[in-house]
C-alpha cells in the first residue's frame, strides 16, 4: 500500500478537497461547553509523505486506519483547521489553520482563498468575540489565520484575544 520511494515529490499524490459550501457545521457538547471543529478544506496525502519508512511497516488494509475517514483512495485525510471552543464565559479558538494569502512551500496550502472566517460568522461570532486563541504548536497549517492582511500590513485577525502557545514552542 506505501510504495512511494523516499525520493518521491512529496506533494506529487497530495491534494488538496475544498471544503462544500453546504458541509455542515456539527457541535459536540461537552458539559456546559459547545466543540466544533472548523474545517478549512481536507488535505490528502501520500502516507509516505508523513511515513517515509512506512512501506517497511506491517500493515493491515482492513485495519482501522486504512479505511475511511482516515485514509481516502488510498490517500491519508488530514482536515485543516482549528476549533471552536464556547464556554459559559469565554469563546476559543484552539489553532487557526492555513490562513489565506500566505506563500507557503507547498502548494496546496499557498495562497488560499478559503471562507474560514465565515464559518465562525455561521455560529454568530464575530472576530471580536473570540477572547483566547491557543495554538497546540506553530505549524503553518495551525497559524494561518492568526493575522489577515488589511491591504497595507499584517494584523492580528482576533484583535480581543489573547495569544497563546508554551514557550518550548515559541522558543524552538
């Protein structure tokens, strides 16, 4: 099943699936809070890509983790985005996705132009509303739209929240 040599292009089998404009929303309560997930697009990928020495691996393609919604046509399924996390008292946002406009190395994740913002607009949020963002690490795919681009400079997207991530991470 991982037969793509080391040497492979890495993003030669990736793509990347819009997110539809008519995927819904789902919301997970958690005792008196309220989880979505908010899906920027779903990213597949070669399992070499994030496996290189997988093809070395004893693997079951009935098992589990070959099957969906784990892997896709053969292709790991990896959404990108962050969540939404509403408390009693506070609106959160654990990690913040791709972004738009950003040049990155791979070109699946460059220059977007996803409606992310407009999911939260979907749960009647505001970016002034969101008071925490928590980034799990500072991948690109989970800082994207920490800032948005106002035409002349980069600027915070959540104006009101506070920032956070450990300073192992910060520091590395």
């Amino acid at each position: 099943m991982w037969d793509v040599p080391n040497t492979a292009d890495p993003f030669a089998r990736a793509a990347a699936v819009p997110r539809r404009s008519d995927e819904a929303l789902v919301a997970y309560e958690v005792g008196a809070n309220i989880v979505v997930p908010l899906v920027q697009f779903h990213y597949r990928a070669d399992p070499a890509r994030f496996f290189p020495d997988g093809a070395d691996w004893p693997t079951d393609p009935s098992g589990w983790y070959c099957q969906e919604p784990y892997m896709v046509d053969g292709l790991l399924a990896i959404d990108m985005g962050g969540f939404l996390i509403r408390t009693p008292d506070r609106v959160l946002l654990i990690d913040t996705g791709i972004g738009n406009a950003k040049t990155r190395p791979n070109p699946h994740l460059s220059d977007r132009k996803d409606d992310w913002l407009g999911l939260l607009d979907q749960l009647g949020i505001g970016v002034d509303d969101v008071d925490t963002v928590l980034f799990t690490h500072l991948h690109v795919d989970h800082v994207g739209f920490a800032t948005t681009w106002d035409g002349n400079e980069w600027r915070p997207t959540f104006p009101r929240a506070r920032y956070h991530v450990v300073a192992e991470e910060l520091d590395y």
